[in-house]
C-alpha cells in the first residue's frame, strides 16, 4: 500500500478518536456500550456479508479496497478489531481508563505507523524504532492531557503499550493495545 492510501487509512483510524472523546466529556458507560456494541454488531456483520456474498465482496472493495491491506482480504479489519477493543475497553474498566485505552490506539497507533513508514530508517523486529518512539510519546502526552489519570500508572502502561505494539503478536494490535493499558493500569491502580 502506498503512503497516500495509508494516509487515507490512518484517517479511519483517527476518526475512531469519536468514540473515547464522546465518552469522556458526554457520555455515561451505558450509553457507551450500547453505541460502541451496536457498531461492532454491524461492523462484524458486514465483515461476515463480504466474506460470503460476492456482492458485498464487491462493494465492499470498491469503496474500501485501496486502504484495505492484503493480509484483511479474508480477515476481519484493523476498524474491527478497534471497535471490539474498545467494546471490551469500555466494559471491563473504569471511564479515565477506557479513554485513555482508546486515544492510545486511535492516535498513538496511526501516528507511530505514519511515522514509520514515511521516515522509519532503525528497524526493530518488523516496526521501527522512529515509529516507536513516536508512539511513545504520543501515549506520555495523553497521559498528561487527562487530568484524572493517575501519571505514574499512565506512564507505566505507555511504556507497556509501546512494547505490546512493537512485538509481534498472533492476535491484533488493535486489539492488544487497548487492552494492555487497560489491564496495566488497573494492576497499577490497585498496586498503588
């Protein structure tokens, strides 16, 4: 994929941003899960159509086939598996946590690739270390942007977060990230 179409696909991701800003100035937990379970509900579903009906194999194709990676032509996508972890992010942990899941993956995550791909020259594993680090210290500026959280947990799952990025993993980053902040400051939280 060139860099405009990851350009335009890292978009997606950063308009995924939506959710945990909604979520931290407007909207209570209930409502949080209900529109976040509603859209992975048809997300999912039109994932599964695509798979099946060569319609929407298509269509879906036709509307999203230039920023859709080859490795996702039979795969669920990287907006999924956002969804669902924002999903799970939203149900297992409390509001400044879940937030604070959620901004790491939509702009830590697509800033850290951009990063990577247009000047990532030190490679480490399949990632690059100019990407990393930028992760890293997009993930440390939230922290002390929400006021709420805790810093040194904060701190702690940024670090965690970078290093779960970075790994090769069976599982989806977008997945992983989120949930590995989630889970690290609630240890933290309760260590502390």
């Amino acid at each position: 994929m060139n860099f405009k179409h990851e350009i335009y696909r890292k978009f997606v991701h950063y308009s995924s941003s939506i959710f945990p800003v909604c979520y931290y100035f407007y909207l209570d937990r209930d409502t949080m899960l209900w529109i976040l379970g509603s859209c992975t509900i048809l997300i999912v579903t039109g994932e599964i159509m695509r798979f099946i009906f060569p319609f929407f194999t298509n269509l879906y194709g036709s509307l999203f086939g230039e920023i859709t990676r080859n490795s996702e032509n039979n795969s669920f996508t990287g907006a999924t598996y956002t969804l669902f972890g924002f999903l799970l992010c939203t149900f297992l942990f409390s509001k400044e946590i879940a937030v604070f899941a959620m901004l790491i993956q939509s702009l830590g995550d697509s800033t850290a690739a951009l990063v990577g791909i247009r000047w990532g020259t030190v490679k480490i594993i399949n990632k690059s270390l100019q990407g990393s680090l930028t992760f890293l210290l997009i993930s440390l500026g939230i922290v002390f942007l929400l006021n709420d959280l805790p810093r040194p947990a904060g701190i702690v799952s940024s670090v965690i977060a970078t290093i779960v990025e970075l790994l090769p993993s069976p599982f989806n980053d977008n997945l992983m990230v989120p949930l590995s902040v989630g889970f690290t400051m609630s240890i933290m939280n309760f260590i502390v």
